[in-house]
C-alpha cells in the first residue's frame, strides 16, 4: 500500500472520518471484497496487529466482517478496528480510474488520527500501532476508574455546563463532546453522571446515560494521555499535505509545527472533542457553491457523521460510503 492517498486527478474531496461508536459487524467487508486495495490493507492491518492481546488470536478482519459486537465494541479493539476500516476505503477509491484528491479533512476523535494518515502525517502502519496503543491505554483507565458519560439532548453550552456544575458535587464531570447543535455529551464520574440525569431532566432536557467503557475526554483520561505522550514520541510524523481539523482548537493543524500536533493528540483525551466546531470552522474555509469543483465524503462505517451534519449545517451535502455504491445508488444520495 503506498502512501499517496492525498494524490490524484480527479475530483476534489473533503473527508470525514468517523470515531469510536460507529463500529458494526461487517463494517469493511464489501471494500475488501470489492478492491484488492481494501482487502490488502486488511491484511497489513492482521499482520501488524497478530498479537494485539485483546484479539486473542483472532485477525482484526475477522472481528470487524463478523463480530461479535461485544468484541468488536471494545475501546482497545474499536479504535485500529475503525482506523483500518476507513483507511481501506479510502484506499478503495483511489483505485477508481478518476481517482479523487484529498482538499481536507476532518475525524471525530478517533478519526482525526485516520485524517492524519490520508494526509500524510504518518504511515499506515505506524498509525495503526498508534491508535492500538490509544485504545489499549484508554480501555486500561476505564477500568481503573468508575466513569461515564450523558448524552444531553437539546442543550446547549451554557446548559450543558449547568449541569455539569449542579450535579458535579465534587467528582469530575465536565462536557466532553460537543457533536451538534443540541447534541452534546458530558463526562466524568459515574454517581456524578447518574445524578446529571436527574439534573437534566429539572431543568428540561433529555439525558441518556451511554454505553461506554469510562469518561472520555475527561480528566479521568490522565493516566492514558500520560501513556499516549510517550507512544507518540516513537512515531515519525510529517507535515500534513492538505489541512487537518484539531477537536482540540477546532482549527487546522499548523504543518510547521509538529510538536503541537503530538501535543494536541495527548490533549485530546483529557478535553473536550470540539467536533460541531470543526466542522463549521472547515466549511468556512471551502469555496462557496456546489459549482466550486468539491464535495464532502464521509468514510465507512456508517453514517453517524451525515447525521451530525445535517444539524451543524443543512446546506452542506455529506455522502456515506459504508459500503461500495453502484453509479445509480452515488447519483440518489
């Protein structure tokens, strides 16, 4: 696999790639089978990974085409399981005959490190082994510390903060991951995240307690930032060759500064993942109007990050690529 995944002649692209969450049992599969590019990263991604303990023996590939969910959703499996996947599908269509070429690109916490990759940041391979040690370092803090997280529907910062100050009583919860417009999510302690429940409902909101190994992008993510601070010193990074979004700034990574990027990446886990942010920070940079020669892609699995779109900004057209779509199936969606 080479690493020219920011080249070709085609149209250009802007890429969202997507995080920890939107992982599915076959996730990948139909790319693999489709394009010997898909399947070929696959195979480095088994190789690379063959004695990653979590897998047990089992092949990456294996995992993502056929589960189980239960396996295939665990933190330190989820993130080079996700990597990997979005990574062969960009590979996937650089196998077409007009190839596209990549404008910018933008991932949700996990995925900001696959939008790194396409952008020539690292290899393949060292990303791959980056992203398992992430996963590793983030499932090993969860299980040291009792933490979770709380959707709040329809809040907005300000309320979202009141929560967190209300219902806080001393334990750690802050806001973690602000997706949308009136989506956003808080973290922290688990009592503290149970009694924001009750919190949010007093003051008129809808909360749901999510299904997650710990407090993601909380404090609670120290002893992992701490690890991933050390990892990221044994990976050789470039400038990246098309602008990169931060969740941490939600702006572009300076390509002049590599020691603030590895600075923002351990950041990252202990702030809050900017992602509405970057977004309308990104868009605002493209050229106005579909007559501009771009358009916006949102790399497998899934379509979580469609979805985030339409309420960041209805204007801005996202396609999925969950699977290989027919030329019928790309003009309908």
């Amino acid at each position: 696999m080479t690493d020219d995944s920011h080249s070709g002649g085609g149209e250009r692209v802007v890429l969202l790639c997507p995080g920890q969450g939107a992982q599915q049992v076959g996730m990948g599969k139909a790319w693999a089978e489709a394009f010997p590019a898909a399947a070929q990263t696959f195979a480095a991604a088994d190789e690379a990974l063959a004695d990653l303990p979590a897998l047990g023996g089992v092949p990456l590939s294996r995992v993502c085409f056929e589960g189980p969910i239960e396996l295939l959703s665990r933190t330190d499996i989820s993130q080079p399981a996700l990597y990997t996947c979005g990574v062969a599908c960009w590979q996937a269509m650089l196998e077409h005959s007009d190839p596209p070429r990549l404008m910018a690109a933008a991932g949700l916490s996990l995925g900001e490190y696959t939008a790194l990759h396409l952008a020539g940041a690292f290899s393949f391979l060292d990303g791959l082994r980056l992203v398992a040690t992430r996963g590793r370092l983030m499932q090993e803090a969860a299980e040291k510390s009792l933490g979770g997280m709380v959707a709040l529907i329809g809040a907005d910062e300000a309320q979202a903060t009141a929560v967190c100050e209300q219902a806080a009583e001393g334990q750690v919860l802050v806001c973690a991951n602000f997706n949308a417009p009136g989506q956003i999510v808080i973290s922290g302690d688990r009592a503290a995240c149970d009694r924001a429940v009750a919190v949010a409902g007093e003051l008129g909101l809808r909360a749901a307690a999510l299904q997650v190994a710990g407090a993601f992008h909380s404090p609670l993510m120290q002893p992992a930032a701490d690890g991933l601070e050390s990892a990221l010193t044994d990976i050789d990074f470039g400038p990246p060759h098309c602008p990169v979004w931060s969740n941490v700034t939600a702006g572009p990574h300076d390509p002049e500064n590599l020691r603030d990027l590895r600075k923002n990446l351990v950041l990252q886990l202990v702030r809050p993942v900017k992602w509405s942010h970057c977004c309308t920070d990104l868009i605002a940079t493209l050229p106005p109007g579909t007559e501009a020669g771009w358009s916006m892609h949102e790399l497998a699995p899934g379509t979580v990050l469609r979805g985030l779109m339409k309420r960041i900004d209805r204007s801005i057209g996202v396609e999925s690529h969950d699977r290989p779509q027919t030329p019928a199936e790309s003009r309908r969606s």
